[in-house]
C-alpha cells in the first residue's frame, strides 16, 4: 500500500468517534516509525529506541486486542517483544533480564 493512502486513511480512521481497534492502532504506530525519519533527534542512539518500541506496542496489541486474539499467542508475543526491546537495548550498552522473582 502506499504510504499516502495509509495515512488518508489512518487520518480517517482516527478522526471517526469510534473507539480505535487494533490494526488502527497498528497503523498508527508504523505510520510514527515512518515520520522518525523526518525528526532530527540530539542522540542519534535515540531514533532506533524509538523505532523498536512502536513496532513492539504495534505487534503486542495485534496480537492480544485484534478480533478474536487468542490468548495462547501471549507467551510468544511477550517472548518477542522481550527479544526485541532487549536488542534495542544492547545497541545502548544494556540489557533486558528477569528480576529473578
């Protein structure tokens, strides 16, 4: 799709007084990695953290709010955005670990 039409009709979708679902939210989040490239940030680390959290609360919530999410994917999704933030995070000189409790 291209991205014009996605945006037309994001803008759409957002401004109707329904309650926004979860591809909409979705799309939200890959339409605000796409405008990252336009912002000029002061830590050029900071862009990539930004980037992978969108796609992270993008892919959580398709997984878990779509229609008729099941709630057996929720092991793999947390198992997955764990892997990614962690990634994230290494490229920062950290790391995501269990507390141990």
């Amino acid at each position: 799709m291209d991205p014009s039409d996605l945006r037309a009709e994001l803008a759409e979708r957002l401004a109707n007084s329904t309650a926004v679902d979860a591809d909409t939210f979705n799309a939200a989040c890959f339409m605000l990695t796409r405008a990252l490239e336009g912002l000029e940030f002061s830590t050029p680390e900071a862009a990539p953290l930004v980037r992978r959290l969108l796609r992270v609360a993008g892919r959580v919530v398709i997984d878990t709010a779509a229609a008729g999410a099941s709630p057996e994917v929720w092991p793999n999704t947390k198992e997955m955005a764990l892997q990614w933030i962690d990634e994230a995070l290494r490229a920062l000189g950290y790391e995501a670990r269990p507390t141990g409790g």
